[in-house]
C-alpha cells in the first residue's frame, strides 16, 4: 500500500491537501510514536476530556437528551468528583447556592460537592440556584464562553508572520473550552506542525450546551485560515469546504472589503488584503455560527512584519 492519500482520482487538490495531511501525521508519529501522535495535541484541563468523552459515548441519543427537563441525581466517580448523567449537565452546588454549565471553563470548585444535576439554565434557576460567575477575563454570550488565546495560538500566528512576510490576523480570543484536534484527519496547526506550505492554520473544537449542535451535540468548531492567494486552491478544503459558493453578503472587516459565504454547514466571513486571503469560519446552529465568527473577527490583532 502507498503512502498517497486515496482519495476521488477526479479531484487532484484533494489528494494533495490529504497527503500534507498524511505527511504531517507521519513525521509526528517518528517522533512521539503513533499514540502520542494520536494524542499529542489534546491538551485539555480533564473536565473538558471527560465531557466531550461524554458527548461522544452518548451522541446517538443526545438530541433527545436536549428536550429534557428537571433534575437528576449526579454519579459519584473514583477520587470523590460527580458527573452528571447525559442529558442533566447542569451541576448545582447547594452549599454554594450556584450551578455551572457544561462548558464552563475553568476548574469546579474544591471546597464543595455537586448535590444535583438539572436539564437546562432555566431549570437550575427555578430550583433557585443563580450561574456561577463568569471567570475573571472571560466573556459569556448566548451561552458560550470565550477566553483569551493560549500562548500557543499566539506563537502560532508569530509563526506564521515569520513564514509568510505578510501581515497576520490573530485571534485574541476564542470560544472556551477550546480543544486543539489530534493531528490525525483534523487541519493542524500550521506552521508551527511544519507544513511545507507557507501559511496560517488554527483549528480546533470547544465545548459548549448541548442544544449547541456544531461537529456532535455540545461541540463546536472554528477555523481560522490565511493564504498566499497563489495557494488559494487549498483553501476551501483546509476549511472542510467543497466549494465557499458565492457570496450572500457583503460587509467590511477593519475597513477592508468583506463577504459571508455558506462553507457546508458553516458561516465563513472571508477577505483579501494585497495577495493573501484571509478567513474565519466556525459551525453549529444557524442562529449562532455566524455570532461566533463575528465575535472573533472583532477581536482579531496583527502580526505584522517589523519595519526596516
């Protein structure tokens, strides 16, 4: 068997996007050996493993689970910590008269136990229980939570300036809890996994309500991308895009020309500047993809290249 990507013979790009791909998850697996190619890149606080594990093991039946209501008891695991069952993820604190989502994104209190699980905000709030505070930081909107970036995302985007001469769109804030892919069939980040193409990749996935319905039931995803436009034929695909399809509005992103596109079941905002092309796009209900794109875009800084 060949190391070449066998992909549809009809659409060379596609063969050559899955052998970078391929190429890629190679060349980690000679360092890290195959598991810790696989899981290399999940670097997550262990709540946030444990619920998209959850999500996972119980995607089947969480649409469902989104239409109940009331309460539940939460299960105790090894080591004294609750979990609330699929459904109830909700966890309420009596002692402390709060509840926290399940994708709040910071670490669960220590000095107190889970004592009940509800279905949704408005369930815990009739019980009488109010939303634990928003970590210092952090922002809430319409039930997500956005964070400032990792050092990681901004050695990235460093990264890519260097690589690419140009100026770089850096996010500086992006929904939290935000998980990086494994390396295997998911866009890496690039440069910094040392792609042979010049350009900038940040994907990944984060947590979120389960009535928010992106890659599974309670997870979402956001890409961000930026070309030379010489390489713009990679670019739907490295957004998981068959074609970005034409433009249904037209608006301006820090005063240059911008437009929204259907991406699949994505919102990609979209722009160019001198040669290289630029792109935000995120999934999830229809009613929120394009708020989460939106939000990043407003709170995009640059790289730019230092001055002579």
């Amino acid at each position: 068997m060949s190391g070449r990507s066998e992909l549809d013979p009809r659409l060379p790009i596609l063969s050559e996007v899955g052998d970078e791909l391929h190429r890629l998850f190679r060349a980690r697996e000679a360092r890290t050996g195959p598991l810790g190619a696989l899981l290399g890149r999940l670097r997550v606080r262990s709540r946030t493993l444990v619920a998209v594990l959850a999500v996972l093991v119980v995607a089947g039946g969480a649409a469902a689970a989104v239409s109940l209501s009331g309460r539940s008891v939460p299960v105790r695991t090894p080591g004294g910590g609750v979990l609330c069952p699929a459904g109830y993820g909700y966890l309420a604190y009596a002692r402390l008269g709060v509840f926290y989502p399940p994708n709040y994104p910071h670490a669960l209190p220590r000095n107190a136990r889970g004592t009940s699980c509800y279905a949704s905000p408005q369930d815990a709030d009739a019980a009488g229980y109010r939303l634990a505070p928003t970590p210092a930081g952090d922002v809430l909107r319409d039930g997500l939570y956005f964070a400032p970036v990792s050092r990681v995302v901004r050695g990235v985007c460093r990264n890519a300036q260097r690589v690419m001469k140009a100026t770089v769109y850096c996010p500086s804030i992006l929904p939290a809890p935000w998980i990086d892919p494994p390396t295997l069939g998911a866009n890496p980040d690039c440069p910094t996994a040392g792609c042979s193409l010049r350009f900038l990749s940040i994907s990944g996935s984060f947590t979120a309500p389960s009535s928010y319905v992106g890659e599974f039931p309670g997870v979402g995803q956001v890409s961000i991308l930026e070309v030379p436009s010489k390489q713009a034929r990679w670019y739907p695909y490295l957004l998981g895009c068959t074609s970005t399809g034409p433009a249904l509005r037209s608006t301006l992103l820090d005063g240059h020309p911008a437009a929204w596109h259907a991406c699949n079941a994505q919102a990609l905002l979209e722009w160019s500047i001198g040669k290289t092309l630029y792109g935000i796009s995120a999934n999830g209900p229809p009613d929120q993809r394009q708020a989460v794109v939106q939000y990043i875009a407003d709170h995009l800084v640059q790289e730019t290249p230092p001055t002579s």
